[in-house]
C-alpha cells in the first residue's frame, strides 16, 4: 500500500491510495449486460468499479517536462466507502475536516513519503484491486443471475450511457438492411457453407461441427431469435448476430465478438501460466488514441491484468496483445517483455504502408507514457525494445481480418513463423472451428438447444435476407 502526504489551507493529512481492477480480467472488463438487449445496444461497459471516480481530469493528464506525470490521490467519499469495504487492519482513512468557508485545493502537490521499488508497487496495487473490484462486482453478479426478466425487459444495473452504442448511432453503411418492422438486423447477405466441405489435414472438421456451423448462420438471420445471446461467459456476452454473421464464409469479424475469444483464451490457460493477456479492442483503441477521460478504462484494464500475472506484476508477463480496429481492418499490436518487442502484426499491411506508418510511433509512444502513469514509475527501460514487423499468413479479401488477427493472437510467439501453421486456404476450416469451440465451450450458459435442435432441412427461416 502506497501512502502520500497532501498539503492544503488547513494542514497535512496522510492516506494510502491504490488504483482498481479486476481479478480476472484479461483486459477492460465489460459490465453486466442488460438481459434481452442485443449487443448493438450496449458495449464497451466498463465494470462496475470503473465508475468510481478515481481521478479527476486534471489530475489524469499526461505531463510535460514541467509537470510530471502523476496520479492525484483525492480524498472524497469514494475512498471512503472503499476502505470500508476493503475492511482491512488499518485505521479508517483521516480525511480532513474542510469546512465550506474555507476552499479546499483540489492540486495540492503530493509528497511520496514511503519511496518502494516499481515491483513491489505494482503488487500492491493490484491486491487493492483484487479486494476492491471483488466486493464491488459481487451483488450485481448476484442480481444478474436471480433476473428472470423478459426478453424485452431491463435489468436494473448503474446507467452508463457514455460507454453505450445505441444501434440509432451507428454509421449507415454498418447496417446493410435493417427492416422498419420486423428490426432484422443483417450486416452483410448471408452466406452459408456448401457440403461436402474440403477436407483439411490441419484444421480438420466435422460433418456436424458443419450442419451446426449452417444452423447457428440460419439464426443469426432469424427473427426474434438473431438478438438473443449466443455465447454468455463470464462477463462478457455477444448474440446470433455477432457469432453468426461475423464467423460465417463472407462474415467480417466485428467488436462484439473479439471480447469473447480474448476471455476464452484466458480460461483456457490463466496467464499466470500462459504469460499470455488478450486485451479487448476498446483498450487498443483507447490507447492508440489516447486522451484524458481514457485513462480510467485502460487503468483498469492493465491492473486487472497485473492482478492476473506472475508475481502479481504485468512487466512479468511474456506478451500482451491489443486487437484493434482501424477503418475496418484488425491488426494486433504486441508488446513482448521476454524478446524486448513492440510488434505489429498484420495479415494485409505492411511496414511501408500508410496506415503504419500513420499509427506506429503514435501506439508505442502512448503506451509508454500510460505505463508510467498508471504504476507511476519511470524505471522500466522500453528503449531497448525492437520495433518490429515479423512474417504472418496474408489474407486475400477484405473480410477475413478479424479471423487473422485472432489466429495470430491465439498462437503468435517471436521465433514462430505462422506463414508454416496455417494460410489463407485454412481460413474457412478456422472460422468452423472457432464457432464451434466458442458456442459448445463448457462455459457457456447460453441455450444450445436451438443449435442442437435445429433442422435444416425441415425447419422453415421465415424472414431470408
């Protein structure tokens, strides 16, 4: 725990501070959905414990040589409450008594009285965020799963519509038809798998993996049934529309469906093993683009994170990947503590190219100014890390990015040359095989039953394209 003193009108008072996060998050946690909503209505939640207000926007900002970053701890209620609910040993928090007649300063300078190593920084911090976010997220997890709400109806979870994209706002071309009626939300013409498949000796699938692969396609252009949920993980949700438009042979991977591999690659193999953290695209866009009221978001995102690495610190971890979003391209941006690189990884772009060279010292530059102000050092060394380009499988059409990008990201290490393991003519056994893992995952409460029961041959899609 890291203590500051803070001078102001009436004096010093001492605190201890520590910033939040989430114990199992692999990158900005999504908040609970609201049930029956599709994805298209709400995205990009932050958690729960997000929404505390950690920082004030002053305080946030990345300074200059004259104005050093740094992190203000501010004594308000918020603090408050959480020191209660951490229920440590400690004494409560003195905050001092400032009386309305006297004005208090919100930027009184702040004097690190308890100087400790950048490590064992980070493992403080993210124990507070262990105890912190597990207190705060646990009643309405409890509340979200005792909801038997409609399909139409809300669940009563914290309103946050900054973080919402309302389907009325998104871009014209995102929606190909979207009836006035009858709301059938279709992003591209369906397209569905011809049998007999080819058959491929490295990505080999089965006749019902593909029977099932056409059935989830079908109820992805259904009626009433296209919004609701496909997958449901821990935390982190997408509908028919996500799953079934996105993965199908002409689909192009949208951001509703990257969150749910990048959960799924952290249960199946913890980074405290794997030393792998699959960051969700929002936290690479924020961080690309990156201004002041970002910093709670991605601040969260990278000490869960930390809370979920060895030894409790990020800079221990082997490799963290940012999947992002550029003009509806995916590229995965990497950053590798056991090879000392920045990648960026790309199935279409390469070095040369306008857009990386638009982005690539913008991405790395932003990255090390917020890794010094979210663990508030200056002590980890990225100059010597390698800019680097390495060789990944080309796509030759422009939708199979997000397929790509989340290949590289399940298996990309620095010595592996992925152009050995697969290429563009495994992509469409790929895109079977991932929706086949994602929906029939073990983890997934969803309903399986109108995959399971769905006939193709005899049941009826009132509603084609």
């Amino acid at each position: 725990m890291k203590k500051f003193s803070v001078q102001n009108g009436q004096g010093t008072f001492t605190r201890s501070t520590s910033l939040t996060g989430t114990k199992n998050d692999v990158g900005g946690q999504i908040a609970p959905p609201e049930a029956g909503q599709s994805n298209y209505q709400m995205i990009n939640h932050m958690s729960p414990i997000g929404r505390i207000k950690l920082f004030s926007e002053e305080d946030c900002k990345i300074g200059t040589s004259n104005n050093p970053p740094k992190l203000m701890a501010l004594a308000d209620k918020n603090f408050s409450k959480t020191s209660q609910i951490i229920g440590t040993k400690q004494a409560p928090i003195p905050v001092a008594d400032l009386s309305p007649s006297m004005p208090t300063k919100r930027k009184a300078d702040i004097v690190d009285i308890s100087p400790t190593s950048f490590g064992v920084r980070q493992i403080e911090l993210a124990k507070n965020a262990d105890h912190v976010y597990n207190n705060l997220i646990r009643p309405i997890a409890k509340r979200q799963r005792q909801s038997t709400v409609g399909v139409e109806e809300v669940v009563d979870v914290p309103d946050d519509t900054d973080n919402h994209i309302i389907i009325d706002e998104l871009a014209p071309d995102t929606i190909v038809n979207q009836g006035r009626h009858d709301d059938l939300i279709i992003l591209r013409p369906k397209s569905l798998l011809e049998l007999p498949i080819k058959e491929n000796e490295r990505f080999p699938v089965s006749n019902e993996e593909c029977m099932h692969y056409n059935s989830i396609i079908e109820l992805a252009y259904t009626k009433r049934i296209q919004r609701k949920y496909a997958v449901t993980y821990s935390m982190v949700h997408c509908n028919y529309v996500s799953l079934g438009q996105s993965l199908m042979p002409t689909g192009h991977v949208d951001n509703f469906l990257i969150p749910c591999f990048c959960r799924k690659f952290f249960e199946d193999r913890h980074p405290s093993i794997s030393g792998r953290h699959h960051f969700f695209p929002n936290i690479g866009e924020n961080i690309l683009n990156y201004q002041d009221d970002k910093l709670r978001s991605i601040a969260t995102s990278f000490l869960g994170a930390a809370s979920a690495s060895r030894g409790k610190r990020l800079d221990l971890s082997n490799t963290l990947f940012f999947p992002t979003c550029l003009d509806n391209h995916w590229i995965v941006f990497a950053v590798d503590f056991k090879w000392k690189l920045f990648a960026f990884l790309d199935s279409f772009y390469d070095k040369d190219s306008y857009l990386h060279k638009t982005i690539r010292e913008k991405f790395i530059k932003n990255f090390i100014k917020l890794w010094e102000i979210i663990f508030q050092t200056d002590q980890h060394n990225f100059k010597i890390f390698k800019r680097m380009y390495l060789h990944v499988p080309k796509q030759t059409n422009g939708n199979d990015c997000g397929v790509f990008a989340t290949k590289i990201m399940e298996i990309w290490a620095p010595p592996l040359d992925l152009r050995k393991i697969f290429s563009h003519d495994d992509i469409q056994h790929i895109r079977i095989q991932y929706m086949n893992q994602l929906f029939f995952w073990k983890k997934n409460t969803a309903d399986k039953s109108l995959v399971t029961g769905f006939n193709l041959q005899g049941d009826f899609v009132s509603n084609p394209p």
